[in-house]
C-alpha cells in the first residue's frame, strides 16, 4: 500500500506547484501598475560644508556690578522683568555719602560766601591779590568737592544701560554690594546671533559679510545669519576661531540655544536625488529603479539633507533613473507605469 501510494503524492504535489505558478502567472497578469514619475540621478558641484555647534547669544549683554559699597535697600529687579533703559533696578544704602555731599555742600556755600565778601574788599584795596586768589581756589575746590560727592551718590541707584530683560540676579536685600561684584545680569532679547568655535583650518575659508546657514533643533528649522566678527587668534588648546553671525528677529529666538551653523570649507561633486526617492524601512535605506515596466529595489547610503534633495553616498550613480513620485508605495518587483 505505501509504494502505491507515493506516486499519488507526487502527482498531488505537481498539481499544486502547478497551480501556484499558474495563481502568480495571473496575479502578475492582472495586476494594476502603479502611476510613478522617475528623474535622473545628478552629480553637481556645490560648496563643501561642514556643520559646526554653537549658541545663540544676545549681542547687547552686560554684567552690572556696584560702583560704591553698600547693603543693598530696595531690589527693584527680578529675573524675567522687562526693563527700560534708564529705569533704577536695584537702590543701596549710601547714608555715609548723603553725609558727605552735606558737608560739601555746606563747606561750597560758606566758600561761596567767603568769596562775596573777598570781592567787596579787593575793590576797596582791603585785601591782597594773593589773598584773593586763594578765596576764590577754595570756591572752586569746595564746588568740585560737591559735585563728586553728588556723583557718588548718584552710583547708589542702579540703572538700566539698555532696554532688556534681566536674566539672572546675583543680591537679595541686605547683601552687601561692592565694587566689581556682580549683581544683575540683563539682555536685549530682541538682537542675537550665534557663536561658533570653528576649526582654524575651515575658519580660513569664512569672511566678514558671508551668510551662514544655521540650524536650531528647538525650533526646527533654518536661518540665514551674517558673520559679523572674525576672532583675529585661534584658541591654542581646542584649534578654533571663533565666528560670530547676527540673526534676524524671528519669534522662538532665546539667548543661550544650541544650533548647527554650515561653514563652507571647499568645492565638491556630490550625488543628489529628491527626498521623496529614498524610503525607510527600517533600518535600511531604499530607492526604486524602473526597468521593464517593473519596480527594482536597490539599498543605498544617504548622507546629508541639501534642502530638497538628499546625498547618496552609495548604492547609485550619476545618470541613473530612480523613481521619485510613489516609491513610498512600491515593493521590489510592483508594475508601474511612468508618467510625463
């Protein structure tokens, strides 16, 4: 019964190969080609770049510090506040210069005095010219006197240089302010640019004037920024130049940002084709070919995105077809019908 019965399965075996063949033979046959446009893949010259990192930074930035000693009596400023120029952020106690502009200004009115008097007696020949002279050196002296001590007093009430928003403290009432301690930071949010460390062999190729293509990832997207200032050394440790390049205003923009700027460093032949003809499957990369009225497959290597198009760095060459309207929907091997 077992050797009879092995014929009849081969048999029954052929007939399904067959019939599989045949049920792919049809599908082929009947299968609706998908409408796909192709373009030819370019080698074109372009100017090599190199993205570097950098930071937004606000090109009018100061660190305030006291120009007197004292504790600090109203603070007036906060992180976050938006100031005008000229508005007081921060008051100190100066009760000791307020006692020495009084007693400048009492000594100036007595020297004052002292003048008027001097000048009726000189007329009448009652006094030297000498002794003139030295009344009216005192005058003067007692007069800058007051005016250095009103100046002074001036400096306990701290202004701002610049409209602009604070953006850091560094006081809290009762601190003790001094000469050359830092107490607010502000920043004109409005004016920024970005500064990058460029490599010194690549910072050659950089002049005053060049526009910079610089990407923000916080924002996700470009900008065009102009190179304003070219440090005139390089950094002996990290080999870098650095390169500053004004931003327009454009809403989003904040001071300390991370972004990517595109410095030229050369000419180069690159192959491009549209982003649209490269399809990720996962980890791989593909592109579609047309031939025979068919879709062929091929993997590819891409590199940088130039605007609308993408690098192959390898997997085709220049002059080839690939298809660039559809390939999303293509599998190896889909029909497809080419459109003008």
């Amino acid at each position: 019964m077992k050797i009879k019965l092995i014929p009849v399965v081969v048999i029954l075996l052929w007939l399904s190969a067959c019939g599989e063949s045949r049920k792919a033979a049809l599908s082929q046959k009947d299968e609706v080609p998908l409408k796909v446009r192709s373009v030819q893949v370019q080698a074109v010259e372009r100017m090599a770049r190199e993205e570097v990192p950098g930071t937004l930074r606000a090109v009018q930035r100061a660190v305030i510090e006291a120009k007197i000693g004292g504790r600090v009596k109203q603070l007036l400023a906060k992180e976050g506040l938006t100031v005008r120029e000229g508005e007081v952020l921060i008051v100190l106690d100066a009760g000791e210069i307020e006692a020495k502009l009084a007693q400048a200004k009492a000594a100036r009115e007595q020297a004052d005095r002292d003048l008027e008097r001097y000048r009726a007696l000189i007329n009448q020949k009652a006094v030297t010219a000498a002794e003139f002279d030295g009344i009216q050196a005192r005058a003067r002296m007692t007069a800058a006197a007051e005016r250095e001590a009103a100046a002074m007093l001036g400096y306990a009430e701290i202004k701002a240089p610049f409209n602009g928003v604070v953006t850091a403290k560094y006081v809290e009432i009762g601190d003790l302010a001094l000469p050359g301690k830092p107490l607010i930071e502000i920043e004109n949010p409005v004016h920024l640019r970005f500064e990058a460390a460029v490599p010194e062999s690549t910072a050659g190729v950089v002049k005053i004037g060049d526009e910079l293509s610089v990407r923000l990832p916080a924002l996700a997207r470009e900008l065009r920024a102009q190179v304003t200032e070219i440090s005139p050394v390089a950094d002996p440790i990290s080999r870098t130049v650095l390169i500053k390049a004004d931003l327009p205003s454009v809403s989003g923009l904040k001071s300390g940002q991370f972004g990517y700027a595109a410095v030229p460093t050369g000419r180069e032949v690159v192959i491009t084709v549209p982003h649209t003809a490269v399809v990720q499957r996962g980890q791989m990369e593909l592109v579609f070919l047309p031939k025979d009225g068919r879709a062929v497959m091929r993997l590819v290597r891409t590199g940088r995105h130039l605007g609308s198009e993408v690098e192959i760095l390898a997997g085709l060459e220049a002059g080839e077809e690939v298809i660039a309207a559809g390939a999303a929907d293509l599998r190896d091997g889909s029909a497809v019908e080419m459109q003008s």
